[in-house]
C-alpha cells in the first residue's frame, strides 16, 4: 500500500483563513501561520517586503497551504482556531488554554502574554507546538 497525501485526510489550515491573514499579509500574519516564521518576520518588518512580497503571496497562497498541509500532523488540535486566538487574543493565553497548556495560558493572562515575548515566541513556533501535541494525542488514544 502506498501513501495517501490526500488533503481530506491532514487539511491542516484553511485556505479561507490564508487568505484573510494575507489582507494582513504586510505584517507576515499569513506567513506565521502557514509556518514559515523567517518569512514572516521579514515580511512584518519590510510591510510585506515593500508590498511587493506581499502581491505576490496572493498567488502563492494555495501553494503555502499544500505545504502545511503536508508538514503538519492534524488531530483534536484545531491549527486555524488557535491561530486566531492567538492572533487576536495572544496575550491572554486563551490560544494555549485551548491546547491544554494552562499553567503557561495562566501566566500569559497575567502577565501580558509573558510580556508579549511569549507571544512572539508563540508566533513563530505555534505550528510545531500543535503538531507535536497533535502526535501525542493520536498516540496516547492508540495505546488504550
């Protein structure tokens, strides 16, 4: 038996989303999200690598989404939905509650996302976080 990539079957992050974030996309939302941070950074400190970059990722979109797709483990932890908690209300921590990372989502919620650094670590790394949490899940389910 070979290999399914089938994007029914690890749709990771929404297309819809992708786009939405790129109307943001001079700030690199769209890049953090489908998990190229490097890019994002720029992007977010050049305004969309002078609009320019960020033109261009209008038609790059579908491609980014493919690639997430493929790198990224899906599971109970919903990719699109932590991404706009955390977009939106990073530095309450609300985005690693939904992970079930209380201690660290209570230290966000009182300390302004530990200080915005945490959100911004978040940015760059929430992708792995929740592919990782994904595979441990789907494994500890499977050895019940």
């Amino acid at each position: 038996m070979g290999y399914s990539a089938s994007p029914t079957l690890n749709d990771t992050h929404s297309k819809l989303l992708g786009y939405l974030l790129w109307l943001f996309g001079f700030t690199g939302a769209h890049r953090f999200y489908y998990g190229k941070p490097v890019t994002g950074t720029i992007w977010f400190f050049t305004f969309g690598l002078f609009l320019i970059g960020w033109i261009i990722d209008l038609f790059l979109i579908h491609r980014m989404d493919r690639e997430a797709d493929l790198r990224f483990r899906s599971g109970r932890i919903n990719f699109s939905l932590a991404w706009v908690l955390l977009t939106f209300t990073g530095i309450f921590g609300l985005h690693r509650m939904y992970m079930g990372k209380w201690v660290t989502g209570v230290i966000y919620l009182l300390t302004g996302g530990l200080f915005l650094l945490g959100v911004l670590y978040d940015f760059w790394t929430l992708n792995d976080q929740i592919s990782m949490r994904n595979v441990r899940k789907s494994y500890g389910s499977s050895l019940r």
